[in-house]
C-alpha cells in the first residue's frame, strides 16, 4: 500500500487554482473546495512545465511600485536573474504586474511561501508559479491596455488608475 | 488589517460533530484537530479516535490511511505528539493491535530517519515512543537513549569538535522529560544515569561556539550570557529533580476516562504490554545532510523582572521552545497554518501552563494575576520561539524572510494580544543594540524594516528620539538611520517621512526624496563637466564606440595636463556616472546600458585596479542617498565580473574606510557581507559538484583545480577583511589616528569606531569559520570519502550530467 503523500496541512508552493486552470483548459467545478482543488490530478505537461519554474507571476502591484522596489523585496529569497515589469500595451507605463525570474526553482518556490500573501507598496500581492517569460507576455491583455481585472473593476483603487477603466469609459457615456 | 483577505481563501467553517462524514475523513479530520480547541478535552477526543479506529480495524486501507496520517502528524506537528500517543494509549486498552500497528509503522520511519541522519525526525519519533512509555515492557525507551549515548561517545572520540554527537545528547535530553512524564514505573533510577553520562558532554564548549554567541562586548555588558542548549537542558533536568520529576507542562492523560458502561463504570484492566521497536544501530552514524553547529539558547523574554516565559533553568522553556521552532521550520510550505498552531500553542500543554491569552503585560507586573498560577505569556513563548531562528548564528535551517512572514501571520490572527508583545521585543533589542553581534543588528533592521512596511510603516518613534542627538557612529543612531532608509527602498522618501515624528524627518534628506539623482556633470563648475555632459548624450543616443573613446581621451589629455598619474580614473568616473544618470530610471534601464558598454567596462579593470574600484566609487557616489540602488548595482557587475570581489572588499576597507567610520555604516556591511555570500555560494557550488557521484578523473582534476583556486581566493578575501577590521578595532590605523590626534575624532567616537572594527572582525571570522567547516580541505575530503565508488559501466551516462552541472555553474557565474 502506497503511503499518502498529502501533507497535514495544504502546500502553499503550488501552483494557483488560475494557472492550473488556463493550462488544463479545464473548467473546474466552482462550488469545489479551495482546498481540494490543490488535491486533484493535473495535466502531467502542466506539472511538467512548472517542475523546474524559476519564474513568478506577481499580481496586485500598484501602477506606481518601482522595479527597485520589488527587488528589494523579492531578493529576500534569492539572487533575482531577470525582473521583467508588466506595461500597458499602449502607453507603455507599469500597470501592475511583474516577472521574477530566479537562478533556482528552489527559490521561487520560497517566494511563493514567504512572500505570496505579503504586502509591497502596502498592498497584499499575489505570487504565482510561472512556465518563464516570453516577449510578449509583459503587456496587458486588457482592452484598453492594461490588465483586464481593472477593465471593470467597480472598486475605486488609487493605487490601480482609479475605477475600471471600461467602466469609467462607460459611466463617462 | 482588513486589507489581508486570507488570500482569497474561505475559511473552513467548523460544522457540527455529528454529521455524516465517511469514516477514513472523520478518522483524518478528528486526528489533525487533536487538541485545537481550548474547550476540547483531548483525553476525550484521543479515546473517541481510538474506539473508531477499533471500530474498524478490519478495514486495511482505513488502517493504512490512519497510520500514514499518524506517522505524519508526528513528523509534522511535534505540538500533537502526546495527543497522537494517547490515541494509542487509548486504543491499546481495547485492542492491543492498534498499539503493534503503531509501533510497527513508527519504528520503520524511525529506522529511516536514523540511516539517513535526519536527526529532527529521529528526536520526534522518538518523543512519541516516550510518550507510550507506560505500554512497554522492560525499561522502554532507555535502552534505546542509552545507545544513541553510545554513538555519541563513538563520535566525540573520533573528533573532539563533533557536532553531531552533541545532537544525540539533544535527543536524549529532550526524549527524558516525555519517557519520565508519561512513564507508569519510574525510570528515575536509569534517568540519573544517564544524566550522569551525558553530563560531561553537554557542559563542553567547543572553540566555534565563542563565534556563535549573539552578544559580543565585555561581560557585564551582555544582557544575556551565552547558553548552550544542550548544557541548558543538562542544567533544566537536574533542576527537575527538584520539583520531584514532575514534568508539569505535559498535558494530562488519564490513565482511564471513566466509561459509562450500562451506567456502571468499565472495567479496570492492565494494559497489554509491547516490546519496544527493535532498531538496527550501526556506529558512526550518518551526519545528515546538513552541517550541524552547536545550538545557542536564545530568549528576549527570559530571566527577567516579570516572568512571562519559563526561566532559563526550568525544563519548560526548552521543552516548550523546541516544539515550537520545530514546528515554524518543518511547516514552512504554510506560514498560515503555523501561525494558527502558535496562536493555540497553549492548548498543546497541560491547561495550568499559561496564563490566559492576550493578558496585558502590565497586569502581569502589578501583580494582577492569582496567587501561585502562571505568569507565562503564551504570545511571549511563541515571538521568543520565532525570534531565536532570526538570531540563530550561523544560520537558521529556512530563509530569515521566512521567519518575518511566520510574525506578520501571528500579527494578523492575533494583533492584540501579539502587537504588544512584539514592542517588547523591539525594545529589548533596541536597547542591547550596542553589544549585539553584529550580523544579527543587521538582521533585525531587515526584519523590522520590513514587519513595519507590512503594517502601514506603524512605530512609535518617539521612544528613540534621545538617540537622535548622538553621533551617526554610534549603534543606536546608526540603526535608526539604516531602518529608515530600509524602509524607503521597501517604499519611497516621501512616504516614509509621512510615517516617522517630525524630529526625525531631518534624516529624509532632500537627495533621498528625489527619483533621479543629480547628474553632477550638469554642473559647470564639476571637473570635466563638458566632457561628462556630452558623454552622456553619446551613450544616450548609442553613438559609435570611437566616438565615445575621443570623449574620453579629451578627459584623459585634461587629466594628464592637470597631473592626474592615472587618468582612467577621472575618465572612469565620467563614464560610470553617465551610466548611473541614463540608468537611473529603473534596474533594467541600467542593465540594458551595462550590457551595451559591456567591453568597456570590463576592459576598465583589466587596465587598471584603482579604476576598478573607481567603478564603485562613481556608483555609490551617484547613489549616496539611496546606497540600496548603489549596492544593487555592484552585485550585478560582480556577475558580469566587471568588478571582482575583492575590489568590492578593497573599496569598502581601504578607499572608503576613513578613520574606521564606515565600519558604522549598515550598507558598507551589507555590500560586503553581500560580496562574501556571493564568494562562499560559488565555492559551496563546486564542492556540490565535486560531490556528484560517477565523476571521470578529468573532471575530477578539472574541479578540484578550480576549487582549490576559489577556496584561496575566499580565505584571501576574509583575510583581507580581518585584516582591515583588526586595524580599526586596534586604533592603529593611520587615518584614525591622525582624527584622533588633531582632536577630529573625540574620545567617546574614538572607542564606538574600535568597537565597530571589533564587532565586524568576530562577524567575518566566523564566516569563514563556517566556510571551513563546509569547504575546507578536511570537509570535503570526509565528504569524498563518502562518496559510492561507481562502477565503470555506470560511468559514461554520469560524466554528462557531471559536465552539465559545471557549466549551469560557470554560466550563472558570468549571467
């Protein structure tokens, strides 16, 4: 009999519910349990591609947070390769998000467990365990050119240009 | 705090006992909440587990699962030990093979973890065996302990500076209290015996642990003296004696619960005896992975006025303290759930052990508190346990921005109770500033730069005010000025001014509020401002290379006229500081430019030392006010080896140190303490390398010639900077001497500047210490030794990965 490999408490190193779901292509049942969804079988070339991930997507940055910033933060798990800040397509300003790319997976997967969940510029970010960077990938994929969480977002974040961005367009109407 | 939102997480909501629920979940459920809430009884909870694991012990794969899961608990939550081992000494009562099953499974893991040198595993199987004293025959766990002291012994004679003997002896120490607390026939007679003969190895002091005590300075001054946890432990049990063995922190289990049998009590009956797991001990053990240093006892709280954790001499503190940094380091994969376990820490020991929760530390001092109860702080007890793995010299087991993440949890379940504790602590560490070592100040300036930035930049300030009168040289003012500028890298100038009392807004400089330097060339009256300006304008429009060389030649003709020896300096530093001003706009602006004047500048340092180090002298002139951009900086050019580690260490020792007072400065510290780390990774690497298994002789021989050369140059680097610290701590130095002679340098400045040179001194011994202890000659041949020799078949598919793993090496190097 083969011995459980489920830890007494979840794993906060693995990968979220979002990027398991974008790379399965697979719908998970919403009602689920957080915790479960962690527990269920993968795609193996998603657990592949993510075995040896050195990079990390980081979410929930202000517009206004400096890559020297999150260097300074992000260095606390390990010597950072390649930091790569996401932009607005069009106007080519941060718009917040980033890459952190490290030497090892080792270090990233501390990331995740150290930093994930903590707060930068006084925000709470969001950490992510990522496939790598490719050019490309630093852009909002938003409509009007920043992350498509802040197209209509009906929250007022200063920190995030304010109200959604669609939303304002449309209030504006 | 509303700002944490759990991560998005729901938090499970608790339903009622008597739902349906299969049983392999209500078994894993009921298992991992043992004892968790403070209303539960777990004597209860423990038996109810075991009448349902009786229940259906027919069942292999729920008698699988459970044991799996038992095993686990133990290994991961050391806090339910006694709890997981009550649930067997419940269930044995009933049936006896639950108590066999357990034993079985737990001393094949424990067989496990002994073969592979996992010494925590060991002491925490172990533990629970101890705690099931009373169901075995013979002397129990003693036999056992006496054998680990065998080893111990086996391993002090082979090398009088073991480590891991003294780790067996921890194991034994700690293993005692359990067997003697739990025991049902006293084993005191065999415990005195064996205190007996741990006795001479737990008072040792080994020469290293002189570098690994976190207070430095003369005696009188330390507020702590040092302490070894296992001749703590030594001292703790023979103080037990006095209290009659007691071990009153362990949780009670009755030895029957009264069952209500057809309203008539059950039947009183003498539990079946096991023989203990027979376990395969070969003498010398494995080392383990890791290396192994002597533990410190580190406290905050302890051996003070009001006694909110147990004294140092009293056998809780290390029972208590051991469980929880365990418990921190072995669940590291969820800071979440270790806050949740430390914040019902109390609930883990007999109920007696704390006071309640969140009692207001003044209450405690006035004397509020009941007659003869606890004093104990749970709160205090957890931060002492968190706080001791941020101070552990010379490292602790995870990263130290773990050990910050596991209080900003704490912090955030529990702010109330937590928050006052935790300014506690800074106060005493504060206070201590000057005697502390100092790679631990600096630990604690990045831990509380970045708890504050976690909680809206929040301190009362005002408590330091009168240190803001004493010179920048001294500890406590050096601390200040170094915490506020960690904050602002975490954040900005302007920010953190809104954050800090108006009396301490001086130190905000107008330079430390602006984005983008000066560029100094911008100003006429600036040594070769023409040139430098038009530079700038060359590099920004990447002109043509020879462009960029007549710019520079016009400066050397100038600096050659003006009598200037070495003229790449002043041409250098043109060309570096334009660098700094285009690539000030962020990191990767500036690396994107390095990369494009990439030959350049290394062409610089194979011209001329001095202008090398004149590379750093421009970056962290251009930086002065935000040195974190400077010291950034420097480390990436370490990587494109355009500057070398010991220009770093020559720059901040030599150039830049003055009568000594860059010895005061935390980010001189930091980029050398930087620059080594870089040194002893890459050393640390190629042993890692050396140490693969199936490697050809030629790549053998390739290795060792590059190690030997490195492992050289790493113990001239610490040299250097011994060297350099021992001058200062000595006052011979000529600076130093002529400030102190003109009457520049008073004598209170005089002194703080020799202690500076002291405390830096005892920081870099013990690095290399430590280096040697891993890298050095004698290290890695033992390690050698070890090595399987392969047989030649196996060989050819190996030499690739051996290849494949020297040049991810050199190319990390040169990325």
């Amino acid at each position: 009999m083969a011995p459980t490999t489920r830890n007494t408490v979840d794993r906060m190193d693995k990968p979220s519910s979002y990027a398991a779901s974008k790379n399965k292509r697979r719908k998970y049942n919403r009602d689920g349990d957080d915790g479960d969804r962690y527990q269920r079988e993968r795609t193996p070339e998603f657990e592949d591609k993510l075995r040896d991930a050195t990079t990390l997507y980081v979410g929930n940055l202000s517009f206004y947070t400096t890559e020297e910033q999150v260097h300074e933060l992000f260095s606390k798990c390990g010597e950072i390769k390649r930091l790569v800040m996401g932009l607005d397509r069009f106007k080519k300003t941060p718009c917040g998000f980033c890459f952190v790319e490290y030497y090892s997976h080792e270090d990233a997967l501390d990331c995740m467990k150290y930093i994930g969940g903590t707060k930068l510029d006084e925000r709470v970010i969001r950490t992510d365990l990522d496939e790598g960077f490719s050019e490309g990938r630093q852009y909002g994929r938003g409509k009007s050119g920043g992350q498509v969480r802040d197209e209509y977002r009906d929250e007022y974040d200063p920190g995030r240009g304010g109200y959604g961005r669609a939303l304002a367009e449309d209030l504006e109407e | 705090m509303s700002d944490y939102r759990r991560n998005g997480k729901r938090k499970r909501s608790r339903e009622p006992r008597d739902r349906y629920l299969p049983v392999p979940r209500q078994l894993r459920e009921n298992l991992l909440s043992i004892a968790d809430s403070p209303l539960a009884v777990p004597a209860k909870q423990a038996q109810e587990i075991a009448t349902l694991l009786g229940d259906n012990f027919h069942d292999e794969q729920i008698k699988n699962e459970f044991f799996d899961l038992l095993v686990r608990l133990i290994l991961e939550q050391p806090f339910k030990i006694p709890f997981a081992a009550a649930v067997i000494l419940y269930g044995n009562d009933s049936k006896p093979e639950i108590t066999t099953e357990a034993l079985n499974r737990a001393g094949e893991r424990l067989q496990e973890a002994f073969n592979a040198g996992h010494w925590r595993d060991v002491k925490l199987l172990v533990r629970f065996l101890a705690c099931l004293q009373r169901l075995f025959e013979g002397d129990g766990v003693i036999p056992l302990l006496d054998k680990l002291f065998d080893c111990a012994v086996d391993l002090q004679s082979a090398n009088e500076n073991d480590v891991v003997g003294l780790e067996l002896v921890k194991i034994i120490l700690l293993t005692l209290p359990y067997a003697m607390g739990y025991a049902e026939t006293s084993i005191v007679p065999q415990a005195l015996e064996l205190l007996e003969k741990t006795e001479i190895v737990a008072s040792m002091k080994l020469p290293i642990e002189e570098l690994l005590e976190s207070y430095t300075g003369s005696t009188d001054e330390k507020p702590v003296h040092y302490l070894s946890v296992i001749g703590l432990l030594q001292l703790q049990m023979r103080n037990e004696e006095a209290h009659g063995w007691e071990f009153a922190i362990l949780p009670p289990f009755p030895k029957f619960i009264s069952q209500q049998v057809d309203g008539q009590d059950a039947m009183v009956t003498t539990p079946t005896l096991h023989p203990f797991p027979s376990l395969d001990i070969v003498s010398p053990v494995n080392a383990g992975p890791n290396p192994l240093f002597p533990e410190a006892y580190f406290s905050l709280y302890a051996d003070q006025e009001v006694e909110t954790v147990p004294k140092t001499d009293d056998i809780a503190a290390s029972l208590i303290r051991d469980t929880i940094v365990d418990t921190i380091n072995i669940l590291d994969f969820n800071r979440d759930a270790v806050a949740t376990l430390l914040v019902n820490m109390d609930s883990y020991w007999h109920p007696e052990t704390f006071i309640k929760r969140g009692m207001p530390f003044d209450k405690i001092r006035l004397g509020e508190v009941e007659e003869g109860k606890s004093t104990w702080k749970p709160e205090d007890m957890v931060l002492d346990g968190i706080f001791s793995q941020i101070f552990t010299l010379p490292n602790p087991e995870r990263k130290i921005v773990y050990y910050h993440s596991v209080i900003t949890e704490t912090c955030k379940k529990a702010p109330g109770a937590v928050a006052p504790s935790l300014g506690r602590a800074i106060r005493f560490l504060f206070r201590n500033l000057d005697v502390m070592d100092l790679e631990l100040v600096s630990r604690f300036l990045d831990w509380f730069a970045h708890h504050l930035s976690n909680f809206d930049y929040r301190w009362k300030w005002q408590e330091w005010v009168e240190d803001l009168v004493r010179s920048d040289l001294h500890p406590k003012k050096a601390f200040i000025i170094a915490a506020i500028d960690k904050e602002i890298r975490l954040s900005f100038g302007k920010r953190i001014k809104k954050t800090i009392d108006e009396e301490f807004r001086y130190l905000i400089t107008e330079g430390k509020e602006k984005e983008v330097p000066d560029f100094k060339y911008a100003d006429d009256r600036t040594p070769y401002a023409a040139e430098g300006a038009l530079l700038q304008v060359q590099i920004r429009k990447k002109a043509p290379d020879a462009e960029i060389q007549e710019t520079i030649n016009v400066i050397h003709v100038k600096a050659a006229d003006a009598g200037i020896k070495d003229v790449l300096i002043p041409s250098t530093d043109a060309f570096v500081t334009c660098i700094c001003f285009i690539g000030s706009v962020s990191f990767s602006h500036l690396i994107s430019i390095v990369d494009r004047c990439k030959e350049r500048l290394l062409a610089i340092g194979q011209q001329s030392e001095p202008a090398r180090r004149q590379i750093i002298a421009s970056i962290v002139a251009y930086w002065k006010d935000q040195p974190g951009n400077a010291i950034n900086i420097i480390d990436k050019l370490l990587n494109y080896t355009i500057l070398t580690p010991i220009s770093v260490i020559q720059w901040a020792l030599a150039d830049h140190l003055g009568a000594g007072e860059a010895l005061a400065e935390s980010w001189t510290y930091e980029m050398v303490a930087k620059t080594v780390a870089k040194v002893t990774n890459r050393v640390r690497q190629i042993v890692a390398a050396r140490l693969q298994e199936g490697l050809t002789q030629e790549q053998i021989e390739s290795i060792d010639e590059t190690l030997i050369k490195e492992r050289e140059g790493m113990r001239s680097y610490f040299k250097f900077i011994d060297d350099a610290a021992s001058v200062v701590a000595l006052g011979t130095n000529d600076a130093y001497i002529e400030k102190v002679t003109n009457g520049e340098l008073n004598a209170e400045n005089a002194a703080v500047i020799k202690a500076w040179g002291k405390r830096w001194q005892v920081v870099f011994q013990r690095k290399a210490h430590v280096e040697e202890t891993v890298v050095g000659e004698q290290a890695v041949d033992a390690r050698v030794k070890l090595l399987p020799t392969k047989m030649e078949t196996d060989l050819k598919e190996e030499t690739q990965n051996g290849n494949g793993a020297m040049e991810g090496l050199t190319i990390e190097e040169i990325e």
